[in-house]
C-alpha cells in the first residue's frame, strides 16, 4: 500500500533541495497524488510542498503525518513534475523554485506567524501586558502582538516554554464568486405559494412571479438584476430568503480581463506564395506527429502571424493544444485581438498588465481544459496543457525570454524540451534572429524558413542616417537634426502619424556640472541618479534612493550645474515648444504603469487622436498602424557602448524593429535615425534592413573574442558589503574552478562587475567560457555548495547564470 509520500518542502535552500517523507493519513488515502500541494509540519512550523511520488514505506521509521492537502487535483502533471528536475540540473537552480515558477503568483503560499500559549499554561501566569490579548482564545496573531510593541516581553514568554510560535500556510489562490438568488420550489408549486401569501404582500408575489420566469434551470439571478429587474428592494428578497421561499447560494466566476469587449471574428487570409511554401513544412510535421524546431525569418510585414494561426488552426483541427509566447511589450492589444479574433473563447492570456486574481484564472481555465490556446509572456510556457500540438515563440531574438532571478531559464530551451516531449514541432519567429538561433539554422539543427518580402509587396521604408556631429558642427544645439524636423512637420501638414523613439525614460539622463564636471551618483550604488522632471527630483533606477536636485555644485560650489542627455519628458516639452499645434501621445513607464493605459493609449493613437506617438521599448513592436509614415529614433547609441558583447545585436535588432513600423500599408514610410556613431556597422546594416551581413560581420567579431555562438559562457557574480572580503572570495573561486576545469575553458577574472555596487553591496564576477565541458555542471553544483554555506552566515551571495543575457 503506497501510503508515504516523497515530498518537496518550500525551503529553498542547499540543504532542504531533497524530497522528505510524511506519511498520508487514513481519512487522505487514495486522494493524495504526485504534483499536489500539500501543507507538511517542518521543524516547528507547517509550510507548503509539493508531492513527487507516493511510495510503500519511507526511509526512516518514524514519519511525520500530512497535516492537510492544498488542492484536490495535481497543479503539476506528470510531464511538468519531470521539467521541474530538467529545470534545477539545467539552470543550477532548487527544485522548489523551479515549481513555483510554474505556477501563477496566486498559488504562492503565503505563511502567517501566530503565538499560541502552551495547553498547562493559566493566563494569570503571563506578564500583565500580554493577558488582555489571550481573553478571547489561546491563539494571537504576531502581527497584534508587534503593533502593540509587545514582541520583547513576550519572546521571554516564548524562552521560558509558556508561549510556542506556530506558522499557518495561507493559500492565496483565491476563487471569485458572486450572490445568486435562486427559487426553493419548482413551477407547479407557483400558484399555490404566491395563495399562500398575505394580500398585502403584493411586491413579494412580483418578485416571486419574476424570478420564476427569468431563471433558468440551475443558474439564479444576480441580486441586482432582480433589484432592477423586478423594481423592488433588498428587503423584500431577504424576508422571502428568510420565508425559504428563496436560496442564497454563491457560484464562482472567472474574472475576465477582457469583459465588456467584443472580438470580432476573422477569418483565415488567403497565403502568399511565400507563405504558402513556408508553411508546408509545418503542417507536414504537424500531421505527423513529429519533433522539429523551425526558425522563420521574416521581414518586418511580412505575415509571420498569420502563419501562426493557420498553424495553430491545424493543431486545433487535431484536437491538440498551442502555447505562443510574445514579448511582454510587444504583448499589445492587438496581438490579443487577433488570437482572440480567430478562436475565441478557446484563448486564454497571461501577461503582467492581468492582476492576480486575473492571471489565477486564466491559469485554471488552461488546467480545466476550457481552453485550447494561450497566449502569453515567458511564464506561459508553463502552461499546464496536456496534449500540446504546437509551441511558437513571436520575435524570438527577445532577451525577455531569459529569466534573470532564479530559476534563470531561457523560454526557448523549455519550449524545446516540452516540444520533444510531445513530439511536436516549434516555430521560433522573427525579422532578426538571435545569432545563437541563425547559426543553428545554418547548421541544419533548426530548419530554416524565409519570409523575404511584405504581405502587399511594399518596400521596407527608406532609411536616412543622421550624423548628429555634423549638426553639432553646425550650431544646431536641439536633440532634432534639420532632417527629422522638417520631416515632422511635413507630416503634421499631411495629416499622417509620426513614432519617435528614445530608448530612456525620465527626463535626463544625469545632472553634471559644467565647471567641475561632477555627476551626482547614488551613495549606494556606483551609478549616476537619472532626472525626473515630474517629481522633480533625481532617482536612481537601481535602488530606488531618491533625493531633489541640488542648486549648486556639491563639489565646486558653481550653479552651473544642468542636466545631460535626454529623456522621453524632456523630449515631449521640447517638441511643445517647437510644434505647438501638435498632439502628442507619450509612453514610457512611468505613463503605463497603471492598468489599461498601455491599451488606452494605443486606442488612441490608432484612432487618429494624437499626431505623435513618443517612447520607450515599448513601442517598438508589433505595432500596425495604417497611417505611421515617419519612424524617428532619436539617438541610436545608447546601447551601442555599454559593456556588453550583445551590444551591436540588440541595437540593429531594435532599429530593425523600428524601422519596421513605418508604411505596413498603402503609405510608403521613411526612417530618419540619428546617432553619433553612424560608420557603426550595426547602424549602417539596420539602415539598409541587411540582416545577412550584419549577421556575417557580427560572426566574425564573436569569433574572435570567443563569444556565442562559437562558445558557451556561464557568469558567476559574487556580492558581499566589505569590498576586500568579495575580492578574497572571488579569487578563492575561481582558483578552485580553474583547477576542476580542462585546459581549452577559459576563465576569465576575477572582476569588478559593469556596476560595481548596488544597495552597497560589492559586486565581482567572474566568466566562464567552453565548448565542451563535462566538469562544468559538477564544479558549479561544489562551488554553490561549498562556497555558499562556507560564507553564506558571513553575507556572501553567490549567483550563477547559465548563457547570461545581463552581463551588467
């Protein structure tokens, strides 16, 4: 009888990362299974776990019991339970993270710390201060006793015996329901039940003769319905609820993100030649049942989407499910509309702008079968579908894709897993691969599909560079060449719509001053605090230390001290001044972070609100608006010069990306981007939309420093507050790594990371570069394990990321 369960508890440390047996009690016998949240006793308090398997006897002879199980269904199947171990060997992570990344933030447990006076304890024998709170039961909340000021006399209390901290696992998935008012008698009981009333209760009768006629089998009536509906009170339903005449009764429903919203439907489109040979492949593997993963690079309107939903329509057809990822950012309203446009209800979708409870239900939607599609950011790979028919994975160059806290896994590589587990095939898209995936493809591991031309044959837009020196050169001062701004107001004078495209938010980067050339910086971290003009005050972006802009120099004493660069607010009031007339949309994050202003302000623009839209990353995708003829980018080097290998890919991806929103229609687009470096060959490949060469050109400069694709790398990042301590350790470290690894790795540092201290904690690192390394997992598992609990008590933290995409 296999009455002991193995279990993961949620203490995700090096030495709990192990399952633990408890044994079932009689009354869960049978009901308990893998994948199943439980609440087990641990030490002195009681905390969640995860079932992994149920056995006939346990490896100690004395077992601890269950105490309750969480959920009366597995949250984590089979194939899930087996990736959550692919998972910790694959990104070094516990087995317990890996599963809790799995589930939406509402299934998280939350634990609640109680005190409870020991059962041979009188209340007279506690200290005056704390009987009061002991009257009403022996159980008080930590949270009453601390907000009283308590918590030192009764810790005593606690060293003495007389009083025990207890936890409580507080599930915070909760289900939302609603009051429903529903007959207790059937329709031949009518008649009889409104003679049976007094003559003068005339508005009863109504309502009684009301809701006989509006339910239906089953269903009840919301109170407010019958309210309206029957013109009455509250009142009268209680005093009919009181004569059992009526049930209260309360029914869960979904929270919907998307009520009150109609999608209409769409129907399939008719393919283009190139998109009908590009998508042969994919149904052929898609009848058969087999594994495949297919890179699709398409230029920027080239009808990548609908390639996706004919494929997804054919799974469909099959009766097997889909999962497609897109960026969070680009994870905009209209994307949603198509999904939802072309399948309806069978569309769930999870994303960072859903609240919890949101989320939490579109989740069970996905668990219950009532879906057959979800749509969602990086998390939604986890979808806990059963039958999967197809992964598709939109702009898949994205590094949104790379978790960067623990577990640190890549979307991509899990879709791959998950894909070979279901024996279906994998679509990663995009109008600018990652190298790692072009170069996958031209080896034949990927299979490569090309989408060169857009749906209506247009031309990809023009693009002009702008070499801001030059304008520097000649006294033109403002942060828009002659070019852009007199291409702007023709627009304005066309009635067609413009994007400008900063890649910062706030106002200025930094304030300087001029004489002495002091930048103020953060006191906890070696970054300089960025400008907001809102609040009038300076931030740092790392932290969150705030403080208000100095009037004078702190060095020098001088007043010239003036803010440097630029940010979306100050580009908007510059704009104001110069074009008056214009209407001007601005979106960056401080504009979107409340709830539905990301989709309110597209809606806006889409609808010819506003003549300019301005922003951030965010704007740089999957937009599709008929009337942008003019794309802007305002400084194409921000990212070119930070220390990062992945610089001159992430900065022709994102002008590519950009470019890509201008003439999708019947208006031709143009592109003015402006820089300081513009014989970068990024820039100048982005500029003829030359993904080929860039990518031949990008090649050669990661061979030469031995980068990905030509090799692996994993970064290992050690902080610690005293500088000297983290410098000893580091050099401990990678000695040690250095010694268990072969001759062909390169290790490289110990070094002071890009940013060497954030919330005063010192940062080094150090980086690991191999082919083939069969040491590697092995020596990294010893490092956390040794190194960490060596010097864990001494402040030490030690990450370690697995092909990282934050060098910084």
């Amino acid at each position: 009888m296999k009455n002991v369960a193995s279990v993961i508890v949620d203490v995700p440390a090096m030495q709990t990362d192990r399952t633990y047996d408890y044994l079932v009690p009689d009354e869960w016998m049978g009901s308990i299974s893998p994948g199943m949240r439980v609440v087990v006793p641990f030490g002195p308090r009681k905390i969640q776990g995860f079932v992994m398997e149920l056995k006939e006897k346990g490896e100690v002879s004395k077992l601890k019991e269950i105490s309750e199980p969480m959920d009366l269904v597995p949250v984590l199947n089979e194939e899930l339970l087996s990736l959550g171990s692919w998972l910790t060997d694959k990104t070094l992570c516990f087995k317990i993270s890996a599963f809790q990344a799995m589930l939406p933030a509402a299934m998280k447990a939350k634990y609640e710390k109680f005190f409870r006076l020991e059962g041979t304890v009188e209340i007279e024998g506690l200290p005056d201060p704390l009987r009061p709170f002991f009257n009403k039961g022996s159980e008080v909340s930590w949270k009453a006793v601390e907000e009283a000021g308590f918590l030192p006399i009764i810790q005593k209390q606690v060293k003495k015996g007389y009083v025990d901290v207890i936890y409580k696992v507080k599930a915070k998935g909760k289900k939302k329901t609603v009051k429903k008012i529903l007959p207790n008698f059937s329709e031949n009981q009518l008649e009889e039940i409104i003679g049976n009333l007094p003559p003068q209760a005339k508005k009863q009768k109504e309502v009684i003769n009301y809701i006989s006629s509006e339910v239906q089998a089953g269903n009840g009536l919301l109170l407010n319905e019958i309210l309206e509906g029957a013109g009455t009170t509250a009142s009268t339903i209680k005093s009919l609820v009181n004569k059992g005449l009526l049930i209260e009764k309360y029914i869960e429903v979904y929270r919907d993100p998307f009520e009150n919203r109609a999608f209409e439907k769409t129907s399939p489109l008719p393919l283009t030649q190139q998109q009908s040979e590009v998508i042969g492949p994919i149904l052929e593997k898609i009848d058969q049942s087999l594994h495949q993963t297919f890179l699709l690079y398409g230029v920027t309107g080239s009808g990548k989407t609908e390639i996706y939903l004919q494929s997804i329509q054919r799974v469909l057809e099959e009766g097997k499910e889909a999962i497609v990822l897109v960026p969070e950012i680009s994870l905009t309203p209209q994307m949603v509309h198509r999904f939802k446009g072309r399948f309806g209800d069978d569309v769930a979708v999870l994303h960072s702008g859903l609240s919890v409870g949101e989320k939490y239900d579109e989740w069970r939607k996905i668990q219950r079968k009532e879906v057959k599609v979800v749509v969602g950011a990086r998390s939604a790979i986890f979808a806990p579908f059963e039958n999967i028919g197809i992964i598709i994975i939109d702009e898949e160059h994205e590094t949104s894709y790379k978790q960067e806290e623990n577990p640190r896994y890549h979307a991509r590589d899990v879709a791959v897993r998950r894909a070979e587990t279901h024996n279906c095939p994998v679509i990663l898209g995009s109008a600018t691969p990652s190298l790692e995936s072009f170069a996958r493809a031209s080896k034949g591991v990927f299979e490569l599909l090309t989408l060169s031309k857009r749906m209506n044959d247009g031309d990809l837009p023009s693009v002009s560079i702008v070499d801001m020196r030059e304008e520097l050169r000649s006294g033109n001062r403002s942060m828009f060449s002659q070019e852009l701004f007199e291409k702007i107001q023709n627009r304005l004078e066309k009635g067609e719509q413009t994007v400008l495209f900063l890649n910062r938010r706030g106002h200025s980067s930094f304030i300087m001053c001029r004489d002495c050339g002091f930048v103020v910086q953060c006191p906890h971290c070696d970054i300089s605090l960025t400008y907001h003009r809102f609040s009038n005050g300076m931030k740092c972006h790392y932290c969150g230390y705030e403080e208000s802009v100095p009037d004078t120099c702190p060095e020098c004493t001088s007043e010239h001290i003036r803010y440097f660069g630029t940010g979306t607010q100050k580009v908007e009031e510059e704009l104001n001044k110069l074009l008056p007339g214009a209407r001007i949309i601005r979106m960056d994050v401080d504009t979107t972070s409340r709830k539905g202003s990301h989709e309110k302000l597209l809606t806006a623009f889409g609808g010819g609100k506003a003549d300019i839209l301005l922003g951030t990353q965010m704007i740089a995708k999957g937009l599709d608006f008929p009337n942008i003829t003019l794309v802007g980018v305002l400084s194409a080097d921000t990212m070119l010069h930070l220390p990062d290998f992945r610089a001159a890919e992430k900065t022709f991806q994102l002008l590519t990306q950009v470019s890509g929103r201008a003439g999708r229609h019947k208006l031709p687009g143009e592109v003015v981007i402006q820089t300081y470096t513009p014989e970068h060959y990024s820039i100048e490949l982005a500029s003829e939309h030359d993904y080929d060469r860039f990518y031949l050109q990008e090649m050669m400069m990661r061979k030469m420093g031995s980068y990905p694709p030509y090799y692996f790398i994993t970064l290992i990042t050690l902080s610690h507050e005293d500088l000297l301590k983290v410098v000893e350790i580091a050099e401990k470290l990678s000695g040690f790594v250095r010694s268990r690894l072969s001759g062909s790795t390169i290790i490289l540092g110990p070094a002071a990371s890009p940013i060497p201290r954030i919330k005063n904690r010192y940062r080094y690192q150090c980086l690991i570069k191999y082919k083939r390394e069969p040491n590697l997992t092995a020596t990294l598992k010893t490092v956390l394990d040794q190194f960490q609990q060596q010097y864990a008590s001494q402040g030490l933290s030690i990450s370690i990321d697995v092909n990282p995409y934050m060098m910084m």
